[in-house]
C-alpha cells in the first residue's frame, strides 16, 4: 500500500475566484481576494497547522472497519484543526448532538464517503487502513472554498450570495476525499494530464458518492459538480442547473456574469494548453469527466457497479504511472475492464469506444 501524499486540492478553481474578483462587486470581490490569498499560503506550504496534543485529534489508523469522525471549527480563523465540535458516537452518531448545520453535514458528508468507498469497493478509509476522518468548518471569513492538505478535509462558508456553505454538497465532500485515496493509491502528480485526471477522478468519484446515497441509476443522476454550492440566479448555458462542472457536457457548467463562463473541453481537439490551474487541472479534467460519462452511459444502471469498477481498479494498478498521460491513463482503464469483465467483452468495447468518442486513443 502505497502512503497517502500530502497536498493541497480545492474544489473551487483560481479562474472562477480571479473572475468574482475581477467583475464581482465589493463584496463579492473582497471574498474572492481573501480566498485566493488563503489558497495561494496553502500551496506554498506556508500553513500552521496547530494539531492537538490531546488524544482527541487522532489522524491514526482503525484495523476494525468504521467511521472514526472528528470535526473542528476554525470559528471563522484561519486556523487548523480549530476546536473540537462532535466526534464518533454511538451508532454512527456524532456526541455531542450538533446544533449547527454546518458540523452536521459535514459529519454526514464524511459517513457517506466513507461507507461508499467500503461498501462498494471493501476500501477501509482513504488509506484503506482506517485513516480518521477530521474536518474543520467555518473556516476563514466568507472563504470561498472547500480542500483536501493531505490530512484533513476544510471548509468555509461561502459568502451566501454566489456560494452557499461548503459543507451543503455532498458530491463536494466525496470529490475532495477522493483526492486523499487517489494520492494513497496512484499518487498522480498534480499538474498537467497527469493533474487533469487526478481532478477528474475526484469528480468521477464524488458523483458516484453522491449518487450510491441516493441510490440513482445512471438515467437518474445529474452528472453536476457542486451544484448545490451555487444560489440560485446563476445561469447555465444549457437547460441541467448551473454547476462547477457537467460531466455529461464538459463547458456548459455555468454561465454568468460574475463567475465567467465554463472553459472545460470535452475533447481532446480542444485541450486547453496553459501554464496555470497547475497546467489546466480543472480545466482538461472534462475530457476524462466525459470519457467516464460515456462509458457509465452505455452500461446504464448503477455508475459505480461497472463502471466505478473498472476506474477504481485503474487507480490501484500498479502500472499507472504517477505522471500518467489521458491515453496512458486510458490504456489502463481498457486492460482493467479486460480484466474484470473479458477482454472481447461488451464492457471493454464500450471503455475503447467511451475514449475514442473523445479523442484519447485507448489501444
């Protein structure tokens, strides 16, 4: 088993907040500054992190399966972990009982990854060894952002006029712990291809956490990024809600005024070549969103039973390589569905023909 990594990966990207910066009003803009300050020290690697001596922050392993929950609050300070609000209880339930929306959803969100990635795959935490799951809320004042340092999940509360609190969606939460298995598993560098497709495996996997909780086939679902961050009065360019991303159509996310527009491609003729976003992580990871879209579609049911399958088991295979390219990455999908479902299987013809439906050849 490969250690998780250390890193730093926020669902929200810089070009949105440079956007909000730029055209937002005061407000809006005085948000949008902060964030991306904050984010900018987190990246450099300049954080404290004030991690309790007491034994009630245990970023440790559980051999025995089950939620180990932690969540903190910063009380609006820029500080981690803050002070401790609820922990694991009886029953799954978090003692002391919060009155606080935030603490709650939080607590819930991290439940419901946690029995996704066990129930569906037998995977016992982001380490599979039974990592605790901590989390901090309120965190800054107005931050615009929820992130993944490695260690702990952390969440502001939006500014409740564009964000609504980063604990509300939940495909949010799973995305941002995805990160934590995904540097476990694969330790995909976090810039270029290899970025795009650790940005896209968070999404691919944040969805489908959302969607087991829900319990919705493949037609059912929205195939929405943080759809329930944004208030209403954001405009999509098409008719599904305003979203961070769609998956189902990479680029037609939002459209406003004061977020800008959606720049995600959905093909490889169209990749965007830029030196920021860490090489466009946030932006390129459409191709990848799309290609999984695709190869759900032609399944149909329940996303994480075939086709969850075969991208879990390319996150774990040992040939992927950390600076894996989307063909690179591609190839491996198409040998792991060889391998769970047959070679001249329908399931592996649908995997070459998702990729090759987005210009990634996966021969």
């Amino acid at each position: 088993m490969r250690r998780h990594r250390r890193c730093f990966c926020t669902i929200l990207p810089a070009h949105i907040l440079r956007h909000i910066a730029a055209r937002g009003q005061d407000r809006h803009r005085d948000s949008a500054l902060r964030t991306l300050a904050i984010d900018t020290t987190h990246r450099m690697g300049r954080a404290t992190y004030q991690l309790l001596a007491t034994g009630a922050h245990k970023a440790l392993a559980s051999s025995s399966p089950g939620e180990q929950r932690t969540i903190y609050t910063a009380r609006n300070e820029e500080r981690l972990p803050g002070v401790i609000t609820a922990s694991e209880g009886a029953n799954g339930l978090p003692t002391p009982t919060p009155t606080d929306k935030a603490i709650t959803d939080a607590y819930d969100g991290l439940g419901a990854t946690y029995k996704f990635y066990w129930e569906v795959f037998g995977r016992n935490s982001i380490d599979d060894e039974g990592l605790h799951l901590d989390a901090t809320v309120h965190y800054g004042t107005d931050y615009l952002n929820a992130f993944w340092n490695g260690q702990q999940m952390v969440f502001g509360d939006g500014d409740q006029v564009l964000f609504a609190p980063f604990t509300s969606a939940l495909d949010v939460i799973g995305h941002e712990l995805t990160h934590g298995v995904t540097g476990d598993e694969a330790g995909l560098i976090y810039t270029g291809q290899s970025g795009a497709l650790n940005e896209s495996i968070s999404d691919v996997f944040g969805s489908l956490v959302d969607q087991y909780k829900k319990g919705q086939t493949f037609e059912q679902a929205e195939w929405l990024i943080g759809a329930d961050l944004l208030i209403d009065g954001h405009s999509g360019s098409t008719s599904h809600r305003a979203a961070l991303r769609s998956m189902a159509e990479p680029g037609t996310g939002y459209d406003d005024p004061r977020l800008g527009k959606d720049p995600q491609p959905a093909h490889m003729k169209d990749f965007v070549h830029t030196m920021d976003d860490n090489g466009g992580v946030h932006i390129n990871s459409g191709i990848p969103n799309k290609a999984f879209f695709l190869v759900a579609k032609a399944f149909g049911g329940k996303a994480w039973e075939k086709a969850g399958q075969i991208w879990y088991a390319t996150i774990r295979d040992r040939n992927l390589r950390k600076t894996a390219s989307f063909r690179q990455f591609a190839h491996r999908t198409h040998i792991n569905a060889g391998h769970l479902f047959g070679s001249s299987s329908v399931e592996t013809k649908a995997v070459l023909d998702a990729w090759q439906q987005v210009g990634v050849n996966a021969g």
